[in-house]
C-alpha cells in the first residue's frame, strides 16, 4: 500500500496545477495520518534529488508542487 501511495502522491503532485497541501495529499492517497503523507513526500524528494530529475518537489507556504528545476 504504501508504495502505492507513494506513486499516487507522485502522479497528484505532478497533475496539479496548483500546490497541494499535506491533508489533500492524505485524501488522494488514502493514507492514515498527516505523518504519512510527510513521510511520502520526504522520500519522494529524496528520490527526486537522488536521481538528477529536471524536477523537482517543492514545499511552497505549507504547499507542495511539482515543477521544473
């Protein structure tokens, strides 16, 4: 489950036009708690950063967005 949530962060992440806050990223993965939702998306920046991406995931103001570095 929570490698799917992951890649359903990641795909929200990337389709959103605007920033997401930590409790929509809870309801479009379906994860239990506002923790979890954090801790997917500290691994997907970690993964992000680790694999030399053209993009990149940023917090904004408590948001977080998908854009180009």
């Amino acid at each position: 489950m929570r490698m799917q949530a992951k890649k359903i962060a990641e795909a929200a992440l990337f389709m959103s036009p605007e920033p997401l806050t930590v409790n929509e990223i809870v309801k479009v993965t379906g994860v239990e708690s506002v923790p979890v939702a954090l801790k997917l998306i500290e691994d997907l920046v970690k993964e992000f950063n680790s694999r030399d991406s053209a993009l990149e995931i940023v917090n904004d103001n408590g948001k977080y967005l998908m854009r180009v570095k």
